[in-house]
C-alpha cells in the first residue's frame, strides 16, 4: 500500500481500533473525535451504564476481513485488485465473513457487554464523495463465478438472423436457465429453472448503445441455485441477433448492484436471519467518523450489540454488507472489515478491571512517537498481575515494518510490545511490525482463515509481565507509546484488562428454618425470616463495614437480633447495631408497624482479617412481615405482588483503602456452575380468592375496588379518607396512569369526584417503592338507575279489575329491579301499591323501576301512563216474565241506556245454563228481535220453558245484561174463533 514517498520515506495510513477497557488520554495525538469511555445502556445491572467493568471475568475479540486480494498472497499489499469476500451463500449479501465467538465456561458464563466495530474505505479522491450512501455493480461473463459455487455460462439459442443469448447458472447439478430473447414486449428476459418446462417472464426496463443491450430488472430476481441463493438485477448482451456464440459469450453479462450505507451492516448468528445494524447515533451524528475529503477517507463505525449477543452466546457470528468497494484503490488501497469485543463474568473467574474506550484520532506526522496515557483500573493487591490487550487496526501492512506499541514499565522505561507472543523487549533491539494484517484471536474458527487480511488488524494477547515488571501490585494506571518510522495512524481503541483487587466480604443471605425458599409463594401477614451470615474472603481487614437491606413496599421490618461468631477473635464487634430506617417520603416518628419499606441497616464495624477465609464472624436475624392490606393485595396484580431482598455490603479496605460494594449471596451454584449467586431472594405473595372476598367490602370487580355511593353522593365525590385509609400510607393516587410515583402530574390531592350520570371513574394508585408502571386501579361511581321500563295504557271497562300492563327493561330483570308507581310526575314517594281506580274517568300514573336499600328507594327516570275507567250502559233488571196461551202474540220492551249494540240471548229449558244467540231466524215467524224488543207471534209450545235475556254493549265495548225473562206458553183449551180480537194483542 505504498501511498507516495516524502523525503524517500514511504508514508503508510494505518486505522486502529482500540477496544479500551480503562481510561485513556490523547497526549501528542490530534482527535478528530475525542476519546471517551464507551458505556453500555444495554449491558445488564449494575454494569449498565459503567465506565470500568469491574467484575469476575474477561473479554475477548473476533472479527475478519471482508475484502481480500484478487491474486491472494501472505505479503502482498492492498494497494493491488481487491475483491469482496462472500461466504454466506447469501444472494442477499455483497460481502460477508464469519468469526467463531468462543465462551469459557459455557451456561456458567454471562455475556455483559458486547461491542461491534467496522470499518472500510470506499473512496479514492475527494472528488468521489459517495456520502453515506452508494451503489457499486458487477459483472460476471461467461465461466464467471457470482457466488459461491455458482458458475455462469453463455450460450447461443434461436434460428437463423433471430439468434439470442441463454444465461445458465449452475450449482451442482441445479441450474437455472435466462433467455435474453429478441422480443419487443414482457417476455424479453425469461427463466426457468431445469432445462425442461415453460419459461416464467422477467418484467424489466431495456436499452440499447453501440450494439449493447442491457435489461435492468424492474425487480431483483432472487435464485435458490442449488441450495444457494443468487440475486440478479440485470443482464447484457450484444444485441444484434445474428452474432456467433463465441460472440455473445464475449459481450455478455449478468449484472448484480448493491446499495451500501457506511452506517449499516448486517450481522447474524449461525442458523439465523440477517439483521441490519445501524451504527450508534449521538445527536443525529453516526458513530464514530465518516470522512468523505480527509483523513485518507477511512471510516469507522461502533454499534453497541449486547442485546444481541446476550441473546444469542457462543457461536458463528455473520457481517455482511459492510460498505466497501472492488478493485484497485490506488496507492492507499481498499481495505474493510469488522470486530467485535466481548465482556462476560464468570463468578470462578479472577476479579478483573475492564473499560471501553473509543475515538477517532488521526496522526499527521509520517516521523515520531504519541504517547496515550491510561488510568481508571486498580491492578491486584497482592500476587502476580496478569494484564491483557486486545487491539484492532486498518492499513497495516505485513510488507512494511517498524510499527511499534510500547508501554511504560514499573520502572518508567519503555518497553516494546511483541504481539505475538505478548512479550516486551527494549526498544532498539528488535524490530517488530506490529501492524501487519493478522488477526490473532485465540485460534477461534474464521472464515476466510487468511493470514494476510489486507489491512485489518485485530489481535489480543497476555503482556507477559514476570515479576509485575510492567503492572505492579495496586497500580491504577500506566501508558502507551505507538509510532513508526514510516507511517501514520488514525486511532480508534486499545483493549485492556488487568487483574483487579477487590476486598471480599461475603453476606451470605439465606432464608431463616421456617421461611419459604427462593421463588416459593407467601400468605398475607406471613413472618419472612432471614439469617445474614457475614465472611471475610479478602486479604485485609474491612473498616466501616456496613450492610444496608431495602426493605419492598410490600413489607414491614419485624425486628432483628446479632449473633457474634464462635472464634475467640475473629468475628464481629460485640456492640454492632441493628436500625430500621424510615422512608424518605414517612413522617418523623414513623414506625415499621405502620409504614412499609424503608431499610434495615446493620452497622458493623470493622471485620477482621481471616486468612482461612472460611470463618463465620457473625450473623444477623431478621424478619419482614408480608402486608395484609386488602386495598393493595387483592387488586395490584403481579407486578406488586413480587417480593426482592437483597442488600449491598460497604466499607473500605483497611490496608488498600480500596472500597467495598458487594451484594448478598442468595446461595452456591451447585455442578458445573460452582461459585456465588448474587441474586436476589424472590417470593411471589399468594393472594386466595378466600382473601380477596373477606376484604369486602367494598367489592373487588375487573381487579379493581369499587368504591360504589347507592344513588346520590353529597358533593358528587368520596371524601378523600374514605378511599385514602383503606391503602398503605404514603399511597398517591392519579387521575391516569403515571409513570413512576415521583410524578406529581395528574396528582388527586382531595376528594375523588365521581361521574354524575352514574359512569364508573378510574382512578390509579402507587405505594412508595413500586416500580416505574406497576400501579393499582381502583373506581368510584354513584349506583343510578338509568333504565326505564316499558309501559302500555290500561282502558277497562267500571266494575272489571284493573291489569296493569308495565314491564321491567331487561337491565332491571337482570338487576331484580322493583316497579314504583307515582301520581304525579313530581312526587318523590311511590304509592304504596299498584294503581286501581274505581271511578270512570281516565286516571294519570307514572311508573319507574329501582331498588330499595336500608329504606331508600332508587329509581330511574320516571315513565307516565294512564287507566281509563270506561262507563257500562245501563240494562233494565225489572222486565217481567211472559205467561200466554198458545197461538197468542206478545212483546218484551227492556228499558237502556247508553247502548250501541244488543244482543239477544236464549236459554232452554233442557240447557238453562247455556246461553245462545237469538236472532230473527231462531225461532222463524214466532220471535223477532229489533234493539231492545223482543216480539213474539202466534206462539206455539216450542217456545214454552226458555228464557231470554237482552246483552247490551256501548261504544267502549263495555256490556250489561237485563235480567232473564221466563216466556210460558199455556194450552188454554178453548175455542178460540179467529173472527175475534187477539186479547193478547190488545
């Protein structure tokens, strides 16, 4: 890669990315982006967020080149043809390589922290400033290999003057055949897949130059070849149709664009789906550079990837598409390619001290030395001190030596960094490149697995560091020297890990001979006990030592009590103290009786040296109660149910000075995975339905208590102790749901209204300690009756009962609703039973239905409707019986009034209690009817023991009857001369 000479000395652009794993300064160095320490929001508790990683554990790197030599050699430079390296067998990929991600000690191990890198160049000159974003093609002729495996030949089809090209593309024994056909229409590109069987057409935009054809797909055409999938975007032929095979093969093509972005790749574990990652942005500005007219154009880029790699573990991790270009880059070259870092812990691994830095400095000068002090660790107290690196770097040549990196030794004199083997030697005396494309990361699988990787470095190794030589006992920071004779460098990290001391003193919290285990269930009221057994694993004494418990809203403190250990002198002081601190929100003189939460403390003192390490020194006894309280347990759901204990140890070393912080050891992994677990002790509390329905009331509906008033509510709102008492103090309660109980917005600071047309009103609750979106619901609401029910009018007929027709809506059949009649539609007291007038007249009523509870009447709105009491006519009851001879005549007058219609009706004497109608056709020429007469003429015997009677009804349909009248028809026996008047006619 050489660039140009400058006083005969061959000036060499070399990118480093340094993964720093403390901190780190810029002395003598000009950084176009300063170096900061790099933390993780992603990276789990307490680690989120932290500058120095200080933990039981280690790092490692992997990474690879995604471009490599055309003419691939062990020393050749990449100022030569360059080419993509592509393994994935992805169509969908330009470029892609593979690194193994090893971790040591398998499920036991946890990934903390995982950082991506990536770099390239993808320009020449200032005058191609592609940005962000460009786009690069290719094309493979005949006998050309797209990807993997996948050989491309040309052949010629067609008849005399109408001659085309076919594009095979063949995997294996699969192939894949494109016509580049001579038609004017959709069906100018066709494929098909096997040699046999119709042709599926390729919509596509076409053009013709100087005999060139060229068909760009509307569409990519994405192949599985084999197994292998290929993407085309277009091809091109010579167009003319009466060419050779020969030339067609020679003028054609298949073209394949990409369009890349410096801010994206794409990364994968084995067995997975790309995902595309974007570089991490601060401020609308991509991490780390992206220069497009300095800086020889080399760009780096970080992305912050724990989530996925925490996700994932150990495996073959995938980049792709890392935005780079072919062919020959000039006297700088084209390089390009990625690294990750790895932070894990391990609790049987040694302590060590870990920080992330990263930047984008550029070294202008080609002759000299920049000097990078580093600090922020604290290397072990006692024993050797195993320190290690880890390094990635851009443009390093194998070809060109002289590349160095030193570091200032205990001595204050320089020492040279050999690579290779970690090992250091004095300047002068040797003539290491430390640059010189190899990527060095514990033997782990890559692919490619090449040696010279043109201009990408990545490498990590132990400093050998004999007799702490380099790093001594208790150091806390040191310094690097880098340079060349020759080159120039453009610095984006160090990786740095150096054994740490840490003061051990082990809490081991367990729970107490009648308490549940961890992840069992509790009751309400249930006494939780813990015994808190106290260690010193360490190498000094521990001052000050002073262990603090928060206590969960969902608990109270229940007293505690000490007990020294059994060794004569090492244990625990004799006058330690136990204290219950109240919450911050809780009044002066608040108790744990009354309030939840708060801290136990337990103030220690100083914890003496044990070098058994093995000694119990003291316990503490202590006890929570679960909380009983109703309103909270029967309605918070699982997220305050969830009880956490834990504590944090403090105190400081009494010869280091160094301070302590360590959390309680809930207990030992047990097989494989022997060491400490810091976790916390967790119960869920078991809240029975038995529980929930002795809290009521007020009722518990939808998860929520109903605060419920029976139809009014003075001030349409719930007197504030009302619903406040009946939950833990210090509760504040919201309007909608907050976010976290520091939030004053939407506070309901009074009484809590309720919906004055009977709709329930949520409001939400939070104890003090819950965590950010756990809340309690709760609603109030005023018990109305809305409904109303169906009413029909009533119209009888005076003297008939009255049957009210009115009917309950189905809300009030569900509810049991009661009907309430009213005289007016203001009166406020219902009659005391149902309405039933006597009178004729139309009578007014209003019905409504409700409930009554404890002597108070709730109604919905009230409906009116009326009875009508309707007039009878008036029938004579005095008409007297008719006594005649036979063949004589007679008449029947009824005497009414108030009548519309008669009915005549007869009985006989063989039927008295049947009564028929009798009209004029009944007893034909003997009885005739009209109105209210009945006449009878020249009656005979057949008429002799009926009765008639007259019905009468009015215009309101309401009847009457006259009173039966008994018809005798008698033989006189007489002669009767016709010639004489008819007595019974006079």
């Amino acid at each position: 890669m050489i660039r140009n000479k400058i006083n005969n000395i061959r000036v060499i652009i070399k990118i480093v990315m340094v993964l720093v794993f403390v901190g780190i300064g810029t002395t003598g160095i000009f950084a176009q982006v300063n170096f900061t320490q790099r933390t993780s929001s992603k990276a789990p508790a307490p680690y989120t967020g932290v500058t120095n990683y200080n933990l039981q554990g280690d790092f490692t790197m992997i990474g690879n080149t995604n471009i490599t030599l055309v003419n691939y050699s062990n020393t050749g430079s990449n100022s030569a043809d360059m080419q993509f390296v592509d393994i994935d067998g992805q169509g969908a990929t330009r470029n892609s390589s593979s690194a193994q991600l090893n971790i040591p000690g398998g499920e036991c191990t946890e990934i903390v922290y995982a950082g991506l890198y990536w770099t390239g160049r993808a320009q020449t000159s200032s005058l191609i400033n592609p940005g962000y974003t460009f786009s690069t093609s290719r094309r493979f002729g005949h006998n050309g290999q797209i990807e993997g495996n996948a050989i491309v030949t040309i052949s010629r089809q067609g008849t005399n003057n109408d001659y085309y090209p076919r594009y095979t593309i063949t995997v294996g024994s699969s192939i894949v055949q494109i016509d580049f056909t001579n038609n004017n229409n959709s069906n100018r590109v066709q494929y098909r897949t096997g040699t046999t069987g119709s042709f599926t057409s390729i919509p596509v935009s076409y053009s013709n130059s100087s005999n060139v054809g060229t068909a760009t797909f509307n569409t990519n055409l994405s192949l599985n070849v084999g197994g292998q999938q290929i993407i085309i975007n277009g091809l091109q032929r010579d167009s003319r149709t009466t060419m050779t095979e020969a030339q067609y093969r020679t003028a054609g093509y298949v073209v394949q664009t990409t369009d890349f972005d410096k801010r994206k790749i794409k990364l994968k574990k084995d067995n997975l789906n790309y995902e595309e990652i974007t570089a991490h942005t601060v401020n609308n500005n991509p991490q780390i550079l992206f220069p497009n007219n300095n800086y020889d154009y080399i760009y780096a880029a970080y992305s912050d990837v724990t989530d996925y790699v925490r996700a994932n573990g150990a495996g073959n991790y995938f980049v792709g598409d890392i935005a780079l270009v072919e062919g020959n880059g000039g006297s700088v070259g084209y390089i390009g390619g990625w690294g990750m870092v790895i932070i894990y812990k391990n609790t049987s691994m040694k302590w060590r001290d870990i920080t992330v830095f990263d930047g984008y400095g550029y070294m202008s000068q080609a002759v000299g030395s920049k000097e990078l002090p580093v600090s922020g660790f604290r290397a072990a107290q006692n024993g050797n001190v195993n320190v290690k690196f880890g390094m990635m770097a851009a443009e390093g040549d194998v070809s060109i030596s002289n590349d160095y990196f030193d570091i200032r030794d205990t001595s204050n004199a320089w020492r040279r960094i050999d690579k290779s083997n970690g090992s250091t030697s004095t300047p002068g005396t040797s003539t290491p490149n430390f640059f010189n494309s190899s990527i060095l990361t514990g033997g782990n699988t890559r692919n490619p697995n090449l040696q010279n990787n043109t201009g990408i470095d990545i490498v990590m190794f132990d400093l050998v560091n004999t007799g702490n030589s380099i790093i001594g006992n208790s150091q806390t920071s040191s310094t690097f020297r880098f340079g060349s004779n020759q080159d120039v460098y453009s610095i984006f990290n160090i990786v740095f890990a150096v054994d740490a001391y840490v003061p051990q003193v082990i809490g081991e919290n367990t729970p107490g001979i009648n308490n549940p285990g961890t992840g069992s269930t509790v009751d309400p009221d249930q006494d939780l006990e813990f015994d808190l057994n106290i260690y010193n694993k360490g190498t000094e004494a521990v001052n000050n030592l002073q262990i603090d418990i928060p206590i969960p809203f969902n608990l109270h403190y229940d007293g505690a009590s000490v007990v020294q250990g059994t060794h004569p002198t090492i244990k625990i002081p004799n006058n330690t103290t136990v204290e219950w601190i109240k919450p911050a929100w809780a009044p002066v003189g608040a108790t744990p009786q009354d309030y939840p939460g708060g801290t136990l403390r337990w103030n220690v003192g100083t914890l003496p040296l044990d070098t058994t390490m093995a000694i119990l020194q003291g316990t503490l006894k202590y006890k929570f109660k679960v909380t009983s309280n109703c309103a909270l347990l029967s309605t918070v759901g699982s997220c305050g149910l969830k009880i956490n204990v834990n504590g944090t140890i403090s105190g400081t070393g009494a010869t280091s000075g160094v301070p302590v912080s360590a959390k309680l050891v809930r207990d030992y992994a047990a097989g494989s995975c022997s060491g400490a677990i810091y976790d916390d002790f967790e119960s869920t509390i078991a809240v029975s339905q038995a529980f929930i329905q002795s809290c009521s009331p007020p009722p518990v509906e939808d998860g929520m208590l109903q605060f419920k008033a029976f139809c009014s509510l003075a001030g349409n709102a719930f007197p504030r102790a009302q619903i406040a008492d009946r939950y833990p103090l210090g509760t504040k309660f919201f309007t909608v749901a907050p976010p976290n109980y520091d939030s004053n917005a939407n506070l309901v600071t009074g009484n809590f209204p309720v919906a004055a047309n009977g709709t329930k009103t949520t409001y939400y609750a939070m104890v003090p300690g819950m965590e950010a979106n756990c809340y309690i619901r709760l609603q109030t609401s005023v018990e109305l009756v809305t409904t109303q029910p169906t009413v029909q009018n009533v119209s009888v007929c005076q003297g008939s009962p009255v049957v009210l027709q009115n009917a309950l809506s189905p809300t009030g059949v569900t509810n049991g609703y009661q009907l309430y009649y009213f005289d007016s539609a203001g009166a406020t007291v219902p009659l005391s039973s149902d309405p039933n007038p006597t009178a004729v007249a139309t009578h007014n009523y209003w019905v409504a239905e409700g409930t009554s509870v404890s002597g108070t009447v709730c109604i919905g709105p009230k409906v009116p409707f009326t009875v009508t009491i309707n007039a009878q006519p008036v029938v004579a009851q005095n008409v007297g019986n008719i006594s005649i001879c036979e063949n004589n005549d007679a008449q029947i007058t009824v005497n009414v009034t108030g009548g519309t219609t008669y009915n005549w009706e007869y009985a006989t004497a063989a039927a008295p209690t049947v009564w028929n109608t009798l009209n004029n056709t009944t007893y034909s020429g003997q009885i005739t009817v009209n109105n209210a007469v009945l006449n009878i003429s020249h009656a005979t015997t057949v008429l002799n023991g009926i009765k008639v009677r007259l019905k009468v009804a009015n215009s309101n349909n309401c009847e009457d009857r006259s009173n039966q009248v008994s018809i005798e028809i008698k033989n006189c026996g007489a002669i009767t001369n016709p010639m004489l008047p008819n007595k019974a006619k006079q």
